[in-house]
C-alpha cells in the first residue's frame, strides 16, 4: 500500500498527469478509489456476488422473424441474438472483424486556432507532448478495435473514460441499462439506469466516482432519478446506426435469417450424405408353377442370415420371392447444386458485401480492390465519429484547446495507396511528413524520438551504406537483375483481362 502511494505521489508532478491524479485524489476516498481505478477488475472469482455470469440462449428463426418487425420492441432480445451468432458463426463473426479490420486508427495530430506569428512555440510542444502522451495513454489501436467491433455486432457502444496517473481506459457499460440522451459537439451522451445496482452495489467501487453520487441520488428519490445522464466529456455513445437515434439495430441484423437457412442447408447436406452411403442387397428365393419354393425355406433363411450378419451397417439385406430392382441411394448429377455455398455467397450478399472477399473461385485483385473501398467507407464513418470523441474529451481539457486528433482513411489494404498520395504531396512542400509516417505505421510520439535516436545516440545514418540493388547498379555491368521492361504493375493498376491472361501464363 506504502509502495503504490509513494509511486502516485512520484508521478504528481508529470505534465500530463497531474490533472487527473488532482481530480480523483479530491474526491471523498480519492486515494483508495484512485488505486483501484488504476487496475480494473473484471471478475472477482472470490467473491461470487460481484461476479455476472452471462446466460446465452439460442433463438429460433420464428422468433427472429417476430423481433424483425418490431426491433424497437425487442430491440435487447436482437442484441442477444446478435452476441450469441458472433460466438457460434463463423461465418458472422468474420464478417465483423472484416469491418474492423478496415482502419488502421492511424492519427495524427495537429494544432488548430492559432497563429503562428503570435504563438510561443515552446508552449505549443510544451502541450503538445501532452496531447500526444493522452493519446499514448489511450492504446487507441488496442481499445478501439474492441469498441468497433461491439459497435459493427450490436449497433451501439457505451462507455465511459477512466483517467489514472499512466493510462486512460474505456470502461464499457452495460448496454440494457443505457440510452442515448442528447448529443453534445456532434457525439452521443449517456443517460444511465441506476437501478442496475441495486443488487450489485459492490461494483461501484470499480467506476468512477460520480457514479456513486448519482447512485445515492436515485437511492433517495427512485421514481425522478432513475435515469441520469452521465457526465461528458467522460462518458459517450458510439452508433452505428447514427440516423435511427431511439434504439438499438444490429447492422447486421438483416442475415440473421440467413446464417440459419446456412445451417439447415448444412444439415440437409449432411443427411443427403449420410443416405447416400446407404444400400441394399436383395436374395430373391424362387417359386415353381406350382407355387412351391425352389429351394428349401429354412435354409434360404440360414443363408440369408449368414449374409445379414456380415453386412456393415449402412447396407441392409432383403429375404423375398418376388424380383426387386436394384436400390441405392446414390445422387444424380443431373441438375445437382451445392446449397451450402449458394446459401454462404446469399449470406453476404444480404449483409451487402462481395462474397469475392470470402473463398469465391470467381474473384480477381480489381474486383476485390473495388469492393473492399466501398466497405471501407462504412469503417471509416464509425472511426470519425471516435475521432470526435476523442477530440472532445481532449479538447474539454486545459492542454488540449488548440489541438485536434485526425484519424487518416488508411487500412491494410490501402497503405501503399495512401503512402504514396502524401510522398507527392511532401514533394510539392506540403507538411504532410507526420501523416506518411502514421500511414506507415510510425506514430508521432515516436517519429522523432526515433530520428534522433538513429540520427544522433546511434549514428545509423553514418554506419550503414546502401545495399546494392536495382537502384544502384545497372544490368550493363552485370549487377543487378537485368531483366529488360517496365517494372510489374501492382493490384488495380492492370485490368481483369491482363491479370487473367497473366495468371492463365
């Protein structure tokens, strides 16, 4: 206990740092509230009161389709269904790491309302250096990807920021006790059910403090507070569905129905297998004119017993005196489909994505290309509205006034695009060097912490020397590769046509 106050009371004087550190010590119980926030706990198996078991259950597709035509009536009940698809589907599940997977969160800051004649530049880096150690703080590429993707799965994300001496972490509330209230600068406020801890009082020392208060609050007077909207900048809504403001739709909700029609083709597929193996052996037993068997019955029936016993058991046998066809269940190729991979390429055509992107034998890099810009629209629509919660948050600060966070339109599949976009720009002296090197990869908290430790602690610059390549030797020397022609054009940059031709080369 001595060892964690003497390591608070070491980090109160950080220029970033002390705001927070000032506002949660002020608090009533600050210091043990503050140690507590530092480290959240999700789950306390000791203490089986504070411990929320999740229940699952598995709808039907008839009560799917009851809750489709009324999703402001059922709306929890989809978002249930919704949880419990992204655990058991695959298929859904990669849908919506698909869409989170369409942003690299790379930002870059940058000032705003200042002028640059009037303006001390110390003071500007001076905070600066604070905004980008927030940022830092935040673990933007960890803890967002966790929030898009519970907002890409069930529409609505609702959190609240926790602030602690060396970290800021997004407690996510949970989502049947939470509505959208107001907007405030262009992001969603919380209006909170403080009912939900009346039998959970235990978890309030793992929130904030103002929850409490408010917690008290309704304690006191249950009928008018009972809902209250949360503080901001702190607490915030991320949608979706931004245009259908009155509850809570799955972006997705509309292939439910299919990924159950998946899984009834499947299991009509298996069964149509399984019959297929299936056979039957007949011994017919012949009669004479007279009616007479032509062989003694009691021992037909030996024989055949003999037989029936050494038959596995997808093939069965028949004892009659009567001529039988031949009967397999084997399938004709007249006309055969494969349902389950029509009904997978209808899954994602419902939920309005390529079904190139997802083990199509039909797809080319243009096609693809083309369809993955379209869906990265949709992504980048979500990361702009956490732009704006981040910059409101940081912006409702004292450092942070004069500074705004912009998250660039880069993914995976676009960096090299994007890279090469702000190169041409730097060499027209546009100051775009922060924003190639995010789209690289290289935040600028470390941009030019790494050029001076290349540049000037390790001397790189000056121990290495270029590697021979292409670059720098020619073919008529002999180095090189030597191969004569234009240099192969990347993905998008040929048609269907030539890749096809090439690929058939």
């Amino acid at each position: 206990m001595e060892d964690t106050t003497e390591k608070v009371e070491q980090n109160r004087n950080s220029v970033y740092n002390y705001e927070a550190f000032r506002r949660v010590m002020s608090m009533p119980g600050g210091r043990d509230r503050f140690q507590v926030l530092a480290k959240q706990i999700y789950r306390d198996l000791n203490n089986t009161s504070l411990t929320i078991t999740p229940s699952f259950n598995r709808y039907t597709k008839e009560e799917i389709n009851t809750y489709m035509q009324n999703p402001y009536q059922y709306r929890k009940q989809l978002r249930a269904a919704a949880i419990y698809l992204y655990g058991v589907s695959p298929h859904f599940r990669r849908l919506i790491q698909y869409f989170v997977s369409l942003s690299d969160l790379a930002y870059v800051v940058s000032p705003i309302n200042i002028d640059p004649l009037s303006t001390n530049p110390r003071s500007i880096q001076r905070n600066y250096r604070k905004v980008l150690q927030t940022m830092t703080n935040m673990h933007v590429k960890n803890q967002f990807p966790k929030i898009m993707t519970v907002c890409f799965r069930e529409d609505v994300f609702y959190g609240t920021i926790i602030e602690t001496t060396d970290d800021v972490a997004i407690m996510q509330l949970p989502s049947d006790y939470c509505a959208i209230s107001s907007i405030e600068g262009g992001v969603f406020n919380v209006t909170f059910d403080f009912s939900y801890f009346s039998a959970r009082e235990g978890l309030l020392e793992y929130y904030p403090a103002e929850f409490t208060t408010m917690y008290n609050a309704y304690k006191k007077d249950s009928q008018n507070m009972r809902w209250q909207e949360l503080p901001s900048p702190n607490s915030f809504a991320l949608k979706i569905n931004d245009d259908i403001i009155e509850y809570e739709l799955p972006p997705f909700a509309g292939i439910f129905r299919d990924i159950y029609d998946l899984e009834d083709y499947r299991n009509l597929k298996l069964t149509k297998t399984a019959l297929e193996n299936y056979a039957v052996l007949v011994m017919t037993l012949g009669v004479n004119e007279n009616g007479e068997w032509q062989f003694p019955l009691e021992m037909a029936r030996d024989f055949w017993s003999n037989l029936d016993a050494i038959l596995p058991e997808e093939i069965g046998s028949i004892l009659t005196p009567m001529p039988v066809e031949k009967i397999s269940f084997e399938r004709t190729h007249t006309g055969d489909t494969n349902n389950v991979a029509d009904s997978e390429e209808s899954l994602f055509t419902s939920a309005g994505v390529s079904s190139l992107l997802f083990n199509n034998p039909n797809a080319s890099a243009n096609a693809l290309s083309l369809s993955i810009k379209v869906d990265q629209g949709m992504t980048y629509k979500l990361v702009k509205s956490i732009e704006m919660v981040i910059n409101r948050y940081i912006q409702a600060q004292s450092y942070g006034k004069n500074f705004k966070v912009g998250f660039l339109d880069v993914s995976p599949f676009n960096r090299k695009e994007m890279g090469d976009q702000y190169l041409k720009a730097l060499n027209l002296g546009l100051p775009m060097i922060s924003h190639y090197a995010a789209s690289q990869g290289l935040p600028q908290n470390e941009l030019d912490s790494m050029a001076f430790l290349e540049n000037e602690v390790l001397l790189l610059p000056q121990k290495l020397q270029p590697l021979q390549s292409a670059a720098t030797s020619s073919s008529s020397t002999g180095e090189g590769d030597g191969e004569p022609g234009a240099p192969e054009k990347d993905i998008g940059e040929v048609s269907d046509k030539r890749e096809k031709n090439s690929e058939a080369e």
